[in-house]
C-alpha cells in the first residue's frame, strides 16, 4: 500500500502541532485575565493542530488514485527527473549539517561555510560573490548582535 502525499504532508504537521503542545506544557497557563508565558504558543499549537487534523481527515477520505506500473519511478529515475527537488533536499541536508556544525565550530564558522556552500548550491557563478557574501553576512551578524544588542553567539573550537 503507498502512502500518499496529501496524507504524509497533513500527518507532519499533526506531529509538529501536538509536539509543540506538548513543549508548551513547561509553561504556566496562568489565567485569561492575567495570561502567562504558554498562553500564545497554546493558541498557535492548538490551530496547527486541528488545522491539520482537519486536513488529515479530508486527505484520508480522498480516494487513492489508480497507479499503473509505468507511472512508478525508481528512486534513480525520480532524482535524475527531478533535479530542482533533488537541490532542495540537499539544501536541507546543508542545512542540517550547520545547525549540528554551530555548537562544535562556532557560530562564524559554521555560518561562513553555510552561507558559502549555499550560495555555490544556487549556482553562484564564481568564489568572489559568495565569499563576500558570506564575510559580509558574519560582520553584520557580529556588528548587530555582539557590538550592539550584547549577545553572544556560540563559540567553538575554533572562533
């Protein structure tokens, strides 16, 4: 039995709105004529929620559309058929990579080598554009937040 999309695209969000409710736990509610810290990430989780309950359902009642055996791919043949989601999903993957990467090399690192290998992803015609870019996007980031507001930034092995 294949899962489809409207269904599996609906079910994530269920997910992300009752973990949200779930984190949103930590928090004191307080009460309507004094409201504390959880009662506006309530409000949104609980819409997600049965927003996407209520797609879910709609999706699931939808009936499965009949598939012949030409029509299904191999992965090989869905990649090479789709190169701008194939990009899209790598983008994530490097993405991914900086989240983890910021805690062990530091925030400037990571963020210098996020913001380059991004800009080469959305085929950036030389080195020059996004390596200034990239040092441009870190001296901001150090003027706005570590000058300015105070804040630091995670610092790593090595800056």
């Amino acid at each position: 039995m294949a899962i489809r999309k409207e269904i599996v695209g609906s079910l994530v969000p269920v997910l992300f709105g009752a973990g949200f409710l779930l984190y949103d736990t930590q928090y004191p509610l307080d009460n309507w004529a004094n409201p504390g810290p959880a009662v506006f990430p309530f409000l949104v989780g609980s819409v997600l929620a049965i927003l996407s309950v209520w797609q879910l359902v709609r999706a699931s009642r939808k009936p499965k559309p009949e598939r012949s055996k030409a029509q299904i791919l191999s992965v090989k043949e869905f990649l090479q058929s789709n190169k701008g989601k194939m990009k899209a999903l790598l983008m994530i993957a490097v993405f991914i990579v900086y989240l983890l990467m910021v805690q062990w090399v530091g925030f400037f690192v990571s963020n210098f080598l996020f913001v380059v290998t991004s800009s080469r992803l959305m085929k950036a015609r030389d080195w020059r554009g996004p390596l200034s870019l990239s040092l441009g996007v870190n001296l901001f980031c150090y003027l706005l937040f570590e000058v300015w507001l105070k804040l630091s930034f995670p610092r790593g092995i090595l800056f």
